[in-house]
C-alpha cells in the first residue's frame, strides 16, 4: 500500500505543522504548483477523496504522489514532506552520481482552473500553503514552479499565471496572512476583521481590498442571519 499521511488540516494548524516539521538532511528547494482538474471542488469529499487519490497512485504502480493537497476547508497532508514525491517527472527531483541533490514539494489545488482562478477558501489555502514554505524553507520566486513547466499539460490551469501568482503571494506576510498596506490597524479593526475570518465569510478578500455594494450587502446579510435578528 502506498504509505500517505492522509490527514487534513486548518491553515494555522499547518502553519504550525510546516514550521515544525523535521525535513531532513536535504530540506526541499522548491514547489511545483498543480491542480486536480478531476476531482472538482463539487466533486471534493475530504478524506474519502483522499483514500481515491492514494488508490489511484498505487494502481498506477507509483511508490509516492504530491505532498499536498489544497482544499476549500483543509490542507490535506499527502506523501511526507521530507521524502521525494511523484507529480511532475523531471521536477520531482535532481540527482548528482545518483545521490539526491534536490526536491520540490508537490501542491495540488483541488478543482479545475482552465477556466477561473482560484477563488474562495481554496485561494486563501493555496496562497497561505506557498507563502508559509516559500518563507520557512527560503525558496526564492524562481524557485516556485507549474507542472507545466515540466509538461505539456495545462496544469496547474491556463487561468493560472505565475505574475498573478506572485501579485497575490505579495499581499501576504511571511506567515500567509494578508497584511493592509495602511499599517497596523486598530485594535477594533483588528477584532471585527478576525470576526470576519471566523465565521465563514470569503476569506480570499484582503483588508484593504476595495468591495462592490452588492458584496457589503452579501455580507450584511449574512451576519443578519448568524445573529438571527429581526
């Protein structure tokens, strides 16, 4: 049996997990970036999902998969971080005299983005799981890659592009936070904006983003009814 984690996890939970995590003596230098195309977000049923991928691989007869799997509620942990995966051939990892040189670590964003972009929780995860690797194991932008870079296929999706990649990875601190340009905000700012991140309202919007009317009314009514007033 193909030997996985299988185990999902909250953004702070895996920012704790990455930051402790024992990588080795050759720690990872880079990330390749796919997308599960199949299953869809639709399609995404956390574990059970997990259990097909893992299936899947071993009848394919491979001895690893992707390290990580992204999800609209959790970051799924895959094949172990500190060992080499399979998931974008010649990217998987480079060799000297047949010793390990390096690796990346292979991040699936589950659903298709041919189409659209990453949108949603999907996009807050996705963006906090670069970020937080990218600054805790020093991977440089030139280091952060597509599986199409090793491949004909479209993955991690024709919609995904490496600068709106980066633009967005920008917003956020080392932590995979999303940080205002404004400076620090007020204590009641930061207390209404931690209510907001809380209680399942679009987590993919940053502070200082400019919003339509209609979403301030979105918004309102969902507060309306979390507090059930009226």
């Amino acid at each position: 049996m193909l030997a996985i984690i299988g185990k999902g996890l909250t953004l702070d939970e895996f920012r704790r997990y990455a930051k402790g995590y024992d990588y080795g003596k050759i720690k990872p230098s880079g990330l390749v970036i796919h997308h599960t195309w199949k299953p869809t977000k639709a399609e995404w049923r956390g574990d059970i999902s997990i259990e097909g991928l893992r299936k899947y691989y071993e009848d394919k007869g491979w001895s690893a998969g992707p390290h990580i799997f992204v999800s609209e509620n959790l970051v799924w942990l895959f094949t172990p971080m500190k060992n080499v995966g399979i998931h974008a051939g010649a990217g998987n990892a480079t060799y000297s005299w047949g010793r390990l040189k390096s690796y990346t670590i292979g991040i699936e964003v589950v659903g298709d983005y041919d189409a659209e972009k990453w949108s949603g929780r999907t996009k807050d995860n996705a963006l906090g799981v670069v970020k937080i690797l990218m600054s805790h194991l020093a991977i440089p932008t030139e280091e952060v890659y597509f599986h199409r870079d090793f491949s004909l296929k479209s993955c991690p999706g024709n919609s995904i592009e490496k600068s709106w990649l980066f633009a967005e990875l920008a917003k956020l601190d080392s932590e995979g936070n999303f940080v205002s340009p404004h400076g620090e905000p007020s204590d009641w700012a930061r207390e209404a904006w931690t209510f907001f991140r809380n209680n399942n309202f679009d987590r993919s919007v940053s502070p200082s983003q400019t919003v339509s009317a209609e979403a301030v009314a979105v918004y309102m009514k969902k507060l309306h009814d979390m507090l059930k007033v009226g």
